[in-house]
C-alpha cells in the first residue's frame, strides 16, 4: 500500500513533496516552494500523517531515497533530498533553472 501511495504521486514534470504538518523542515520547504510562481497542478504537499500507514510510507521513502526524514523533495521522478537540500539548490540558483526546464514554472 505504501509502496503505491508513494509511486502513484510521484510524476514526471510534477514536483512532490511527502510532508509532516508539525515539522519546521516541512513548513521550511513549503514556504520555499510556495514563493515560486508554480503553474497549476505542478507542486504538489502530500502529509503522510493523513494516512494510516505513515510508518510504512516512510520506510517506503527510506527504501527509495536512502532516508526516511521529511520533506523528501521530488522534481519528477527524483528525489532531491530533504530541505536543506532544497534550500542549497535555492541558492545556487540550480532550483530554478530546473523548474523552468521542466515546465513547472509560469
């Protein structure tokens, strides 16, 4: 179950990121990304404390990204890390201009 809630979000030109609402990293990450002029449909928070199974998925991500913590950032299918991942991306510009490349971006 896990395995398909986590699969069935992530998509190609899509940017995904499985969020806590309690953790500082997850709103860090979520005002970040919330600043960008994402078109519609392009930026998607998924809390995985909604689900039942929040164990499971994150062990899932542990599986697929190396790590288990959130945020875990996906631009497409991969995964970029956590926030302060994120955040150096940000900054060096690199964020942006892959956005942009993906068509994320009005």
């Amino acid at each position: 179950m896990a395995q398909e809630f986590v699969n069935s979000r992530i998509q190609p030109g899509k940017v995904v990121v499985f969020i806590k609402p309690t953790c500082p990293y997850c709103k860090r990450a979520q005002e970040l990304l919330s600043q960008l002029p994402f078109k519609q449909g392009y930026l998607e928070f998924v809390d995985i404390t909604a689900i039942c199974a929040t164990e499971d998925i994150q062990n899932y991500l542990q599986q697929l990204t190396g790590a288990r913590t959130v945020p875990r950032v996906f631009l497409g299918k991969e995964c970029i890390g956590g926030c302060s991942d994120l955040v150096s991306m940000h900054q060096s510009g690199e964020l942006l201009m892959r956005l942009k490349a993906m068509g994320a971006l009005q």
